[in-house]
C-alpha cells in the first residue's frame, strides 16, 4: 500500500520528534506523498458529502492536495489553527515595517494596515488559504478551498468536498 512505503521511507533512520494518527471514517479519502525520497512525507484527508462515483478522482485530489502541502509547508489547515502567537509575531512584524517605512498612517488607518499584512501572510501559511500551485489545474487562480470545492467537486458530483486535516513530516539534516 501506498501509505505503507511512504511510512516505511519516513521511518527509516529517523529519530520521531513528531507522530500523528489519523482514522479513516465514511465519505473520506487519503492523499499520500512523499517527496526527496521520503524527506517530506505528507498525508492529507478529504471529506465528501455525494456518492463518489469516482474513486480514484477523488485520491488523485487528495494526493495533488499532499503534493501542494509538501512544496508550500503550510503552518495550519485554516485561519483557526493558526496558533496565537503566530499571528501576534505577524503583527509585530507588520507594525515594524510600517513604521520603518516613514509614510506612517493615521492611527485610525494603522490598525486596518496590519490587519491586511496579516491576512496576506496567512494566505501563504494556511493550506486552505494557499493558491492551489497546479496552474493548468487550476486556471482561475482559486486558493485549495475553492479549487475543491468549485472544480473537483463539481467535476465528480459532490455537494462537498473540503480536506480536513493533514499532517506533514519533514526530516532533518
């Protein structure tokens, strides 16, 4: 099985720091890949509501969904699981940035400057959030949410189709 050899190429010399379990349930499916021979190992899993007339569509979407993981390194699967302070870090980061530019805004201003720096940076660091990268997938340009939601979904006659975790391993040096 799939899942086995990307596991096996993971474990394979390594010392865990990180360990995750994910159970199967009804109307889901698993994406694995694992990239830099076992490197990145990424797992993710997609709910559906509809009858999933085909199958394989709908692995191939999750593996494409891993893939996106693996080569963007997202922090969070949506804008709630993006720890705290994370985002308190971002805006330290964007306040900083604004005032060293020198063309400072009112402060009623500030406040809606850091907040849109923010929510690009969040943009890059949730998977959900992310432009999925598969252009000719993809010509709209969606973020992964949409993508499911408005293509593949459609495509394969789901009402819905949303991943709802993922796990990414990376092995170090």
């Amino acid at each position: 099985d799939v899942l086995q050899d990307v596991l096996v190429k993971i474990q394979e010399n390594i010392d865990f720091r990180k360990f995750a379990e994910i159970k199967k349930v009804a109307n889901s499916v698993f994406g694995v890949y694992s990239h830099m021979k076992g490197k990145i190992g990424v797992i993710t899993e997609l709910a559906f509501e509809g009858t999933a007339s085909d199958e394989a569509a709908l692995k191939q979407a999750a593996k494409d969904i891993a893939m996106q993981a693996a080569a963007f390194a997202p922090v969070a699967l949506n804008d709630a699981a993006v720890p705290a302070e994370t985002i308190e870090k971002e805006k330290e980061i964007a306040k900083a940035q604004i005032e060293a530019s020198g063309k400072a805004p009112k402060p009623e201003f500030l406040q809606r400057q850091i907040d849109g720096r923010v929510a690009k940076v969040l943009k890059e660091i949730v998977l959900e959030d992310q432009e999925f990268f598969m252009s000719e997938k993809n010509p709209k340009k969606l973020s992964v949410k949409d993508y499911l939601q408005e293509v593949v979904a459609k495509q394969l006659g789901l009402s819905s189709l949303k991943v709802v975790n993922f796990i990414r391993f990376e092995r170090g040096n």
